[in-house]
C-alpha cells in the first residue's frame, strides 16, 4: 500500500511569486484534502476535492486554488505569495466510498515566503 | 461555529505512568471527534474517533479516549506511557454540518515528553 506523497518537501518562494505543491492520494482513496499549519498551531482546512472538483473550502481566499486529477493526484496553487503564507502545507487522503474513513496525512511541504 | 481548546501546550510524564492529554470542543450540533499524532518533521497519523455510540473508543498504540456530551470533552488517555509516545497531540473536531466531509477543526496541539 502505497501512502501519501508530497513534493517538494521544501521550497523557499519571494513574496508575489507564485508556487505549486503536489500530492499523490494512498491507493484506493479518492479525496483530498489540503490543510496549512503554520508554525506552532494546528492544521487549518484549505479545501477538498473530490471527483475533479472542489466540495469544501475553509477560511482561505481565492488565490489559494486546486486541482485534482483523474488518479486523485492534487496539486495546490497560491499565487502572490505572502509572508503570512510560510508553513507546512499538508495533504490528505481519503476514501469517501467508507464513511468516516480517518485520513491519511503525508510528511507535507515546508514553504518559506521571503 | 466550531472549535477546539488543547488547554495544556505540554504535558510531561513519568514512562509507565498513565497519561492524559486534555480536549474541549464547541459545535453547533452533533460532533464527530478524532485525534491525531505527529511526529517530527512528519504529518499527522490517526489515532482514533468518536462517532456515536459507546462513549470509550480505542484506538492505534493503546490509546483510548473517553467522550462526555455534558463537558464537551474528549481526553486522550493511555493507561502505560512509552517514551516512543513522545510527540505532539491534536485534537480535532468536525460539525457533521460543516461542508466539506473533510473539513477538521484542530486544536493547537499538546506536546507529550514521556520521560524515562
């Protein structure tokens, strides 16, 4: 079984640049889910997709965007970076066919806006 | 509105004693309530839920954690601590009207040093 995969595992961005992270689901799981942990604090929910499209979004803007793709692969986009924006940004996956199925964490990317 | 109080940053504990990490949570409704671990450098690991039912839920590495409707809390437990359950503590929580089945609340975290 394969688990959840991020890259890169770290990035060092200029503020109002724009940057991509990548995310591949655990086998067999078909959501996903993005979450920013800022330093000291807990993860705080981006959005989710499911089926290519988004079906949640937490408190963030619209520069914050996603993609999810047929494999159930994710990517996170943010453009116009901001200082605010460093973390660790998390992806999660999950298999929405098994109700309350807990999800699957990868090791995230470390994202530092300068 | 949803949220979760880890009310300790850091717990430390004697190894073989029994622990508790602390969690009080505000829904609208309903919860569903979960803790994670994470370890260094790592992403979050599930340890356990509560859904419904039995108010005791086991979960992963002998950790239990007791629901109480009337508290509005959810404290980890483990009767046995291990040095290896070092690590840092969340505690989660998501209003069963809140879109999105994935849209988790975390706490803040409490880091537990099992000491030897």
């Amino acid at each position: 079984e394969t688990g959840v995969t991020q890259s890169p595992t770290h990035l060092i961005k200029t503020r109002g640049q724009q940057v991509t992270l990548r995310c591949s689901s655990q086998s067999g799981h078909n959501t996903v889910s993005w979450y920013q942990q800022a330093l000291g604090q807990g993860p705080q929910f981006i959005f989710q997709y499911y089926r290519e499209e988004e079906n949640g979004r937490g408190n963030f803007p619209p520069r914050f965007s996603g993609l999810q793709f047929p494999n159930y692969s994710s990517e996170l986009n943010v453009n116009a970076l901001e200082l605010d924006d460093s973390a660790l940004y998390l992806c999660a996956s999950s298999s929405r066919d098994t109700p309350f199925s807990p999800l699957h964490f990868g090791n995230g990317t470390r994202l530092t806006v300068t | 509105a949803q949220s979760v109080a880890q009310p300790e940053d850091q717990v430390n504990v004697a190894e073989g004693n029994p622990l508790t990490v602390k969690c009080t949570y505000s829904v609208s409704g309903n919860p569903y309530l979960f803790w994670y671990v994470q370890y260094p450098n790592r992403g979050l690991q599930f340890l356990l839920k509560y859904i419904t039912g039995d108010n005791l839920v086991k979960g992963s590495y002998g950790f239990e954690a007791e629901f109480n409707k009337s508290q509005t809390s959810f404290h980890l437990k483990k009767p046995s601590a291990l040095v290896s359950d070092s690590a840092l503590y969340f505690c989660a929580v998501r209003d069963r009207a809140a879109a999105g089945a994935n849209n988790l609340f975390f706490g803040t975290g409490t880091r537990l040093t099992v000491i030897p």
